[in-house]
C-alpha cells in the first residue's frame, strides 16, 4: 500500500473545508434572480393578454435560466380587481406577482374597487402595444370606413367587444373611436368579455359586429385568415398587419395599451430587490427580445418607483376620459 505524504493529506482536507465546486445557474446558485416557487397571478381567463403575457414571461425565464420553475395561474373575475384583492391579501410574500395593465387600473374606477394598485408594489412596466379593431373573415365590414357608416346609422345594432371591463383599454379605445367619429361614447353597445380569448369565440361567432383587442393576442387567427383587421389604434402601422392606423382612417384619435408586473404590499426591502433584479434579468435576455418582436410588442420597461409614478399617472388619466366621455 502507497503511503500518503503529508502534502497529500494537506490537500485532500483543504478540498474537504472548500466544499464541491460551485453549482450552476440551473441548481439555484444565482441568489440574484433564482426564486424558487415564484408565481405568477394572471387575473383573467386563458387566451387574454395578461395570460399570454405572463406565461411567455415564464418560458423566457426558464431558457434564460433566469429562474425555473414558475408557476402561472388564472384567479380571473371583475376586469382584474378579483386578482388584485388576493394580491393585496398576500402581505409581505415575495413570491407572488401578478401580469397587470391598463384593464385593471380601469377596472378599479369602474368596480369601485376596495383594492387598489397603489395597495401594491410597482415592479415592472414591461410592454406596450396598440389595439387592433377585427371582425370575422365572412363580416360585411371590408373597411373601417364600411364599419363606421353602419355604427354612425344605429350604434345599438353594431355591438362592439372588449376583453377588458369599462374602463380598460379595449373599452376605451372604441369610445374614442365613437367620439372621434361623431358617435356619443353612452349610445355604445359595449360588450366586455373577461380577456382576449373569451371575447375571440364571439368574434369569430359574429355575436359580437366587430372586436378591439391587443395584437399579440390575435397574430394566428389573423395570419391564418380567421381574423381581418380593420384599423390599428396606435400612432403607427404595424409591419406584417395590412391595416391603415385610425388617423389614416380620418379619425382624430389614437390609443396604445401596456402591460406590468406588481406585487404584494409589505415586502422587504431585499424581497423587492430581488423581484427587480429578476425581471431585469429577463429584459436583457435574448429569449425576451425574440418574444416581443414576435409577438408585436413594443420594449416599454420602467421598474420601481418610476413604475410607481407611471401607474398614479394613469389612474388620473383614465379618471379623467371616463368623466370625459360621460361613463
């Protein structure tokens, strides 16, 4: 039997007090942005915005290895401010985020709400995308103009559908689409659907005379010719989508949607950190920025107390439409 030298044995117990080597990103090594049993809350139904919006977030962070193993459910009802109550309730847990955006901060005026998002913590501005307005392919509406001529005859016989409650984006925008067009905002047969995929099956089922929704929501319906989009609300054309923009159009208006991330109140100072540290990760990673090219989002990030600042100023701006369209 060889003996052992003491250098030897100097160097097996310096490898016994270092331990075995450092464990990769994908065995929770990275303290940074590894949150083991993070969740993400989606307050509407599967198929809407928020849904597609946090479960791409998920992806992206399980290939980024951002962090892994991220759990999305739907907890949908009342334009988002169910979700937002369990939110609220959830106290100091920084494991737990909710996908958000203008449909909620609507909703909180609409539902009068308890809750509210200044309750939450601001994380995460992340995207911000214009509405589509679409019918179905066999709709008698080949153009917007078409669509107008009959909505400006009899509003009522011309229902429109949102996947938002009143107040949220995909309520907002045909409203003031109405007024742009010499329509009153209260003669508008709204109906609200609670999320994109919902308000789908009505559109393609012709219940409804046309939609407004998110693009992002609709790229396979429109590309696969179910869909035909009319107009886009935004301030631009968007490229691959053959649709004038509503001022292209004659109408005098434009509108975009954008969609965040809060979570609950009362976290610790390093339980925020974390959550940001997370989602900045995410935005600089290559699997985010595929996805929004792909899913015809716009980069609209802003985190923290600027996100803060950004969401007291839209609950003042959709304050004010709605006392100015009279709803």
């Amino acid at each position: 039997m060889r003996l052992r030298t003491p250098l030897a044995l100097l160097g097996s117990a310096l490898l016994v007090l270092v331990g075995p080597p450092l464990l990769t990103p994908r065995s929770g090594a990275d303290t940074g942005t590894q949150i083991p049993g993070l969740r993400f809350m989606v307050p509407n139904t599967p198929g809407g915005g928020y849904d597609i919006t946090a479960r791409t977030l998920a992806k992206n962070a399980e290939d980024a290895e951002v962090t892994h193993n991220i759990e999305v459910f739907n907890l949908p009802g009342a334009g988002g401010t169910v979700g937002l109550a369990r939110l609220v309730g959830e106290h100091g847990n920084g494991k737990l985020a909710m996908s958000m955006g203008l449909g909620v901060v609507g909703a909180v005026h609409t539902n009068k709400s308890a809750s509210t998002l200044a309750d939450a913590t601001p994380i995460a501005r992340i995207t911000e995308e214009p509405d589509i307005v679409v019918v179905a392919k066999d709709s008698p509406y080949r153009t917007v103009d078409d669509l107008i001529a009959a909505w400006k005859a009899d509003p009522a016989k011309v229902p429109v559908g949102g996947g938002s409650s009143p107040g949220g984006p995909d309520h907002l925008a045909p409203m003031l689409m109405a007024k742009a067009a010499g329509i009153a905002p209260k003669t508008v047969n709204y109906v609200p659907f609670d999320g994109g995929g919902e308000l789908l099956a009505s559109i393609l089922g012709e219940k409804v005379s046309f939609g407004v929704s998110g693009v992002g929501e609709y790229l396979d319906q429109i590309e696969s010719g179910e869909l035909r989009v009319l107009a886009v609300t935004g301030p631009e054309r968007i490229p691959g989508v053959d649709a004038p923009t509503l001022r292209e159009a004659g109408l005098d208006t434009e509108f975009t949607n954008w969609r965040g991330i809060v979570a609950p109140p009362g976290l610790s100072g390093a339980q925020r950190d974390k959550l940001l540290a997370f989602f900045e990760k995410l935005h600089d990673s290559p699997q985010w920025k595929e996805s929004l090219k792909k899913n015809g989002w716009d980069d609209a990030f802003l985190t923290g107390e600027k996100f803060g600042d950004f969401l007291a100023e839209e609950d003042h701006r959709v304050d004010s439409v709605l006392k100015e369209l009279g709803l």
